[in-house]
C-alpha cells in the first residue's frame, strides 16, 4: 500500500462529498515511439502490448490498496475581526467546494500577514498532504477505451442519472421532463473539459484514448 495523491476539480470533489463518484478514468501514459492512436494494441492484464509482442504503456498510477488523498481547490488563512486583528486560533484549511467554504469578506495570509478583501484560491495542484480532508482507498484497476464505459460506468464517474432510468427507457420517454438526456453523452462532454484543446484530436472523446480506470472509496486517514 502507498499513500499517492491525485487531483479533482471543484465539481468533482463535490460529487465525492456527496457520494455520487465512485471511480475516475486518467489518460494511459505510452512509451516513446508508441502511437496512442493505434488500434491494434493487445490488453494482458493492466498492460497495453504493441505487434511485436512488447509492453508499450507505463504501468498505471494507482494500484489496488493504494490510499489517495485529494488535492482540490484550497487556501489557509486566519480570520479578522472587526478590527482587523487576527482571531485567536483560527488559522486553517479552506475549501472553495462543500460545507466549509468560507463566507467571510476579508483574511490575512498566514505566510505573509497582508490584509485582502477577499481570500484568492489556490490551485489544487500546490495543496499539501496535510491539508487533505478526503482520503480514498483504491478498490479496482483496468484499462481499456473511454468509450467503452457505460451508462452505470457514467453514473459512477459523477454525472447524474437520467430520469427515464425511473421508468426503464433506453433512450428517453414522452413522460419524463428530461426526454433525451443520455449520461454518455454528458460523461462525453466532462471528458472533453479536462483536455486541452490542443490535444482534443489525441486524447478527446472523438479519438476514443486507452484510459485506466480507477474506482475507490471513501476512507479514513492515516
């Protein structure tokens, strides 16, 4: 077991805090010279071989065991009071998503001890371990193509079921208010989001990229 980080946005931490998402999918790394294009690429296990029977991608992320803890949208500080004098004690950990969000108008940077009106976000990507307040415990690893994943595969990854799931339809219904809406096709544009625009023709749903696909649960810390 090894305690690894790993990195949500905002609204995706929220779907955790709600316990909507259960399972993340993370572009597949491929070695040198390797086209991640190619569709001829044969699965053994977690591991992608080319025509001449080599492995051609680098071993995935996460194993199953790992704990991870996540890195979100975050920034410390200590409260003021009226008087712009720091409050005994409250110097924390701030979340920009769920219950803890701060509501108040001014704060002084703990590092600094400069006064702003408002506190300014740091990205997740600089959050230190100990101001994680989510741990997960990795219960699945595979790999295959984005577009293999499912409606429940969908559901899973944080996107809200459809309602004609109430009423059994595949493909929408007249009664449902929602008629039309399809969680692939919302999974499809979520995707989409977290690509670069630049990489869209290699990595974006169109392209159909090998994804490993991590699904975890909620656990305690360390």
């Amino acid at each position: 077991m090894k305690i690894r980080p790993i990195l949500f946005n905002t609204e995706m931490v929220r779907a955790i805090l709600e316990g909507r998402k259960t399972c993340t999918r993370r572009l597949v790394k491929f070695l040198p010279g390797e086209n991640p294009q190619w569709t001829g690429y044969i699965k053994d296990g977690l591991m992608l071989y080319n025509g001449t029977n080599e492995p051609c991608c680098r071993k995935p992320p996460y194993k199953i065991g790992d704990v991870l803890y996540v890195r979100e949208t975050w920034q410390k500080a200590w409260l003021v009071d009226d008087f712009d004098q720091v409050v005994d004690g409250t110097e924390k950990y701030y979340y920009a998503a769920g219950p803890e969000t701060p509501c108040f108008d001014f704060w002084v940077d703990p590092e600094t001890g400069e006064h702003k009106e408002r506190m300014p976000w740091r990205p997740s990507i600089h959050m230190p371990k100990e101001a994680a307040r989510i741990w997960l415990k990795v219960t699945d690893v595979r790999v295959e193509r984005i577009q293999e994943i499912t409606d429940d595969g969908c559901i899973a990854e944080g996107v809200y079921p459809s309602p004609c799931r109430k009423c059994n339809a595949t493909f929408g219904c007249d009664t449902c208010p929602d008629e039309g809406y399809h969680e692939t096709d919302v999974f499809s544009e979520l995707w989409n989001s977290t690509i670069k625009k630049s990489d869209l023709d290699r990595y974006g749903w169109d392209a159909n990229p090998y994804v490993w696909v991590v699904e975890f649960e909620r656990y305690k810390k360390p």
